[in-house]
C-alpha cells in the first residue's frame, strides 16, 4: 500500500502535530514526511525529531515584509519532501493566495472555533463574550481566504458557567486532538465527509 505522504506545519509545541503523528501508524492511509516551522525554536521540531520524523525551519524574520520571498524558501524543503497533503497545525503565519494555489485541494488547518464563526484570533474570549453556550474546533481546506474553505470536521464542547478563555482553550484543545487525526485518516483515503465529534 502507497501511504500519502504528509507534511505538518508549525510554530509552537506542536501538540497537533504530535497527535496526527501518532495516529499514522498501522493502517492508517498516511505517513509523515516533514515537519516544518517558521521558528527554529519551536518544541514541536524537538518533538518531531524523537518521532523520527524529519524537520526543517525557515525563520521568518529576515524576510520582514516580503511574503513572497518568505514563502518561496518555505516551498524549498516541502518540494523536496514531496508530500501529498499538507496540515497546518498552529502554524502563526497568514499563507498568500499564491502559496495556497499550489497546494489547492490538498492543505488542511485546525481552527479553534466552530467556524464560519470567529475566524482568526481570541476565538475562545469571542465566544465568552458572546454568551454561546457551545464552542469547539473545526477542520477546513485552505482557501485564499482566511479560515475558510469546505468544512472537513468539527468537534463541539459545552460552555461552562465561570469558564475562562484558557479553561475554554484547553477543552478544545482536547477535542483538537480527537479530530484532526480523525479527519486526516478520511481524507487520506479520499473521503472528504465531514467528521462530527461532540
């Protein structure tokens, strides 16, 4: 069997990332190929290593406002890694149109909300204050447009009397851990359904 190849982008500590690497193990349809992060500091490249998984970095700073250049030296280890489908896993930095375009069907995130509500940052502080009494995560395709494109999975998490961004945060996060992998199996094998948790 030809496992998809997968490569996971990322800025912190890369619990996504650690999640959907464990997962690909078995039967499962995929396998890891890269991880790479825009911060040669970045816990999850350590994490990664210990997996076995290879890693690169390309620091965004000295590219300062130049996003193309930024991105064109991005593209140089994910070319080399050939990878088939690629997950954004708290990955900080905003992709161009143009980034996007060439990997087009094929580039997934996790965003913590139950999008198309609260796209972008302080999701969590957003849904407190809007006195929602359920919140959670979503799996989408990256489009052009920020935190958009097919819903691919959403997982859902009760709002609890007294919750604080941070208890909020966390809660999902655990659900975090539950979807992305769940639909990264579907969609390596060519489903794209959504996945409902919750």
């Amino acid at each position: 069997m030809t496992h998809k190849r997968v490569a996971i982008l990322l800025s912190g500590g890369g619990s996504n990332m650690v999640a959907l690497v464990d997962s690909m193990t078995g039967d499962h349809p995929a396998r890891p190929c890269l991880v790479l992060s825009n911060d040669a500091k970045a816990g999850g490249l350590v994490k990664a290593a210990e997996r076995g998984v290879p890693t690169a970095y390309v620091d965004h700073r000295p590219f300062k406002g130049d996003r193309a250049a930024f991105e064109a030296e991005l593209m140089k280890p994910l070319l080399a890694a050939e990878p088939d489908i690629i997950c954004l896993a708290g990955f900080m930095r905003v992709l161009t149109a143009g980034f996007v375009s060439q990997w087009n069907g094929r580039m997934l995130n996790i965003h913590p909300s139950l999008l198309p509500k609260y796209k972008g940052l302080h999701t969590h502080a957003r849904a407190l204050e809007a006195g929602d009494s359920e919140h959670g995560c979503t799996v989408h395709e990256v489009t052009a447009e920020l935190d958009d494109g097919p819903i691919l999975g959403q997982a859902r998490v009760p709002v609890l009397p007294g919750d604080t961004p941070e208890q909020l945060a966390a809660r999902v996060l655990e659900q975090e851990h539950r979807l992305y992998p769940a639909v990264l199996r579907r969609f390596a094998a060519g489903d794209r359904t959504p996945v409902l948790l919750g």
